[in-house]
C-alpha cells in the first residue's frame, strides 16, 4: 500500500519555547522531543518536513550585532545558517530513531517578489521576547521595527509570500527514492531573480506560508501545522475562548486572528484548501498523529 505524503510544519517556537534560553542542549532537547512525534509520522506517512527559525535567526543576528569588527550578516545568510543548524539536529535525532529510514536535509532557496507590499510593513517576529521598554530602546539603537507579541515585543521584518522554490526538482526526486526530507527550514532563504541571477533577500519568510506552497507543489495528500497551541481558537486568551474542532476556509473567513501567531497559519492551510488541497490539522506537537487522523486539534477541510 502506497504511503500518503504530508507536509508537515513545525513551529520555531515548538523547538524552542517562549522564553526559555537560547541555549543549543535546550534546543536539542526539544528537537529530540519534536523528533518522536515525527518519527511515530513517518511510520505511517510520508513526511516532508518544514521547520521554523524565528528565535533562531533573531539569536544569530544579535549575535552578529555584538561582533563590531565586521558588518552584521544579511538576514538570507542567517537564514541559511538557521536551515543548516536546525536541519542538522532534526536530522540526526530522526535517523537515531528511524535508523532505517533515509533522511536528507536540503538548503533550500525560495524566490520572492522584491515588490511585495509586505517590505513596507514587516510583520515576521525573530529573536527573544522582551519587556516594551527594553525592546524601544533596542530598536531606537540598531533601526529595528519592533510590535508586541502577547504581553511581550519582538523584533519583526519583512515577510514576503514564497512564488518559487528553487529546488523544488531535488526535492520531488528524494521523496520519490522514500526520503524523509527537511526542507524550506525558516520558510526557505529568500532570493530574487535579477538578469538571470539569483539574489539573496533582506527577509525572513513565514514557513507556514512555505510549507502550504511546497505542499501544493508536490500535490501532498495534507498539510499538518503544528505548534504550541492544541487548537485554533475564537476569542483566545479571554474568558470566551472556544476550540475550533473541524471548519472550512468559508467559515473561517469570518474571523480575525493574531498576525504575528494564528493569522499566518490560517492564511497558509485556506490557501491550500483552495488549490485543491484535502486536509489541514493544525494542534500541539505531541498530538501529531492524532491531528492526522481527525481525532485533536483544527481540521480544516474543502467547504461543500
């Protein structure tokens, strides 16, 4: 019997969790965490992995900002750095539990519009949280744009919508030899083309954004989004909030939802219903299977 194929898209903040220290054995932890439940996946699945980087990429940056003797690296190359990093650890933690298995990591460049309105208004959260005060001063000192996030602020950049994968033919080739593959790590490294030459880009793109392109280009059977919520949910953080347990791109249509969190995710899994996509869960890493199956999480599926 011929395995479905999912894409599936971990969150950067799954691998390493809302204010914890950006430590490398704190990340490692949660990727051996995260690695489990994809593993149990790939039993069952074909898996094409997708991975955030937006605490990642934000450590790598103010780290680059602290070396004074050369200028901070542009935010492709971090995000090249971040794919390299991650991929690596998500790469060994499944081959030890799938020894079996073959699982490939591709740096992967996706291609953007340098004309995006989303340049004129970044939205994408990188690095750690901080307190209102500290994150004005930061941004007042290095030109950042900075926006509140929950009860705390992150830095934010341009985060434009993926119009191509470059290595979108590796990729198709490796999940045909029954690779796991990980791939379009941080929403892939943001390029353009200029005369005929790829460019890198001052960005960092939404990976569930990535992961819904990547899905419909390969024709994947779903797309599973998982992060540190259970659920999608109306009203969340007040007293009225209420899980939403199966829904359609029209219903939810009629909703708001956080653009630096939730927003996002929503757009992507619609996006994909509406090229013709079945199935999206989208719920808390450690119930990854069961989301599949229809029994936790947000399953959004083609309206009738």
């Amino acid at each position: 019997m011929t395995k479905q194929t999912v894409v599936v898209a971990l969150g950067g903040n799954a691998l390493l969790r809302r204010g914890e220290p950006l430590e490398a054995s704190i990340q490692r932890q949660n990727i051996a965490t995260a690695a489990k439940t994809i593993a149990d996946i790939a039993l069952q699945y074909n898996v094409v992995l997708v991975h955030g980087n937006g605490p990642q990429v934000g450590l790598l940056a103010l780290q680059g900002l602290e070396y004074k003797k050369v200028m901070p690296y542009p935010l492709d190359v971090l995000g090249s750095e971040t794919q390299g990093m991650i991929g690596y650890i998500l790469m060994q933690e499944l081959k030890n539990l799938l020894p079996e298995l073959d699982v490939s990591c591709m740096l992967t460049q996706m291609l953007v519009d340098p004309q995006d309105p989303a340049f004129a208004d970044p939205t994408k959260p990188i690095g750690p949280v901080y307190q209102e005060a500290e994150a004005r001063e930061l941004a007042e000192k290095f030109q950042w744009t900075v926006k509140a996030d929950g009860q705390y602020f992150r830095r934010v950049v341009p985060s434009p919508q993926p119009i191509g994968i470059v290595e979108c033919d590796a990729i198709e080739t490796l999940i045909k030899r029954n690779h796991l593959v990980i791939c379009t790590g941080g929403g892939g490294i943001p390029v353009k083309r200029e005369n005929n030459k790829l460019i890198g880009v001052e960005a960092v793109i939404d990976k569930d954004m990535s992961a819904a392109y990547l899905a419909k280009q390969l024709n994947a059977d779903a797309l599973l989004i998982l992060t540190d919520a259970d659920a999608v949910y109306l009203d969340w953080g007040q007293a009225t909030q209420k899980a939403i347990t199966s829904t359609t791109p029209r219903a939810l249509s009629h909703y708001s939802f956080d653009a630096g969190s939730m927003g996002p995710k929503i757009e992507a899994s619609c996006e994909f219903i509406k090229q013709g996509g079945k199935f999206v869960g989208i719920g808390a890493l450690h119930n990854g299977l069961k989301i599949l199956k229809g029994q936790a999480g947000t399953n959004i599926i083609a309206d009738k």
